[in-house]
C-alpha cells in the first residue's frame, strides 16, 4: 500500500498543479505485479487583466482550474529488485472524471474598441464542464526499503485519456508492506 503525491502539469505544460494517488499492489511472480489506484489531479491557472474603473485598481484576471478524479489499475514489471533498492515499470488503463472551467476560446474588447470605460471579456466554451474518460498511464517508480515493512521512494508518470487530456507528474511516495 502507498501513498504518493508531487507536481503535476496538464496539457502541454502551461497548467501547473498537483497530482495524489493512493495505491495498493500485488506481486504475482519474482519481478511481476499488479495494483490499483485511486488518483486525483488538479491544476489551475491564469491570464492576467488589470484596468482602472472610477479611478479603482480592478482585477479582472481570467482564472482557471482544471480538476479530475480516477480509478486505475496497473501491471508493472521490476526491472531491478536487490537489496532494498527497487525500479519498477508499470503501464495501466484508468476511467477518469474532470471538471473545467478552462474556456476553449475568449477574447479581450478593449474601451477603445467598445467605447465602454473597461473591458469586456467574450468565453467560448466548445467542450463540456464535465467529462468522462478512458485512458493509459505509463510509470516508473523507484523505491528504497528502509525496513522489511516501509519503504519511501519517487515516481514519474504520464497518462492520456480518449478526451485529448495529457498529465505528466513527478511525486514522491511512501509506503509500508503487508
């Protein structure tokens, strides 16, 4: 069983936020293993809009999040297993679901263009709030077994999903044996 958590980036980078798993596995042969996951993501970001109404600093920044839930499961294949140093590959399918408030499209009137005293912002949404996803994960995880039962470790991983959304992450975990 392990916990894990780390930074995460969605898209093509320019969304920054987190990514948490918890996880339990099994090995099945020597260097052969299966588990399951329950994952989360969120990531947020911002363009920035500042302007000057009734001779007031104002804010009008657009501000997005981008947030999701999954459950996976995995197979994964040690590629070094000795002493108390492990690199394992593991490769899975997940079903995901996210919410957005990210607009696909959006564009700025300036007073100029408007003839309003500050700006106007025009959101597009071409995609729905909620979505629902299949998808596949790639992971390498190394880990150090402090004793029999614990051990801490990294992970790094990417995943993609049948709605186009691509998450790398890097996270460290611990974890304790059974």
């Amino acid at each position: 069983m392990q916990l894990s958590g780390g930074v995460s980036k969605h898209g093509t980078g320019d969304l920054k936020g987190i990514f948490f798993s918890t996880e339990y596995g099994r090995y099945f042969r020597p260097k052969l293993s299966w588990s399951i996951s329950l994952s989360s993501s969120i990531h947020d970001g911002s363009e920035p809009l500042y302007f000057t109404a009734g001779g007031q600093q104002i804010d009008g920044s657009l501000r997005y999040t981008v947030g999701g839930i999954q459950l996976g499961g995995n197979f994964g294949y040690s590629f070094l297993k000795k002493y108390n140093h492990e690199i394992l590959a593991k490769t899975g399918i997940f079903f995901r679901y996210q919410s957005s408030s990210l607009p696909d499209q959006y564009e700025i009137a300036y007073p100029a263009a408007t003839g309003l005293p500050y700006p106007v912002i025009i959101y597009s949404h071409s995609t729905p709030q909620r979505t629902y996803a299949i998808g596949g994960s790639l992971q390498v995880q190394y880990s150090y077994t402090i004793n029999e039962k614990v051990f801490i470790g990294s992970v790094l991983g990417f995943q993609a999903d049948s709605k186009g959304d691509n998450i790398s992450h890097i996270s460290l975990t611990s974890g304790i044996r059974f």
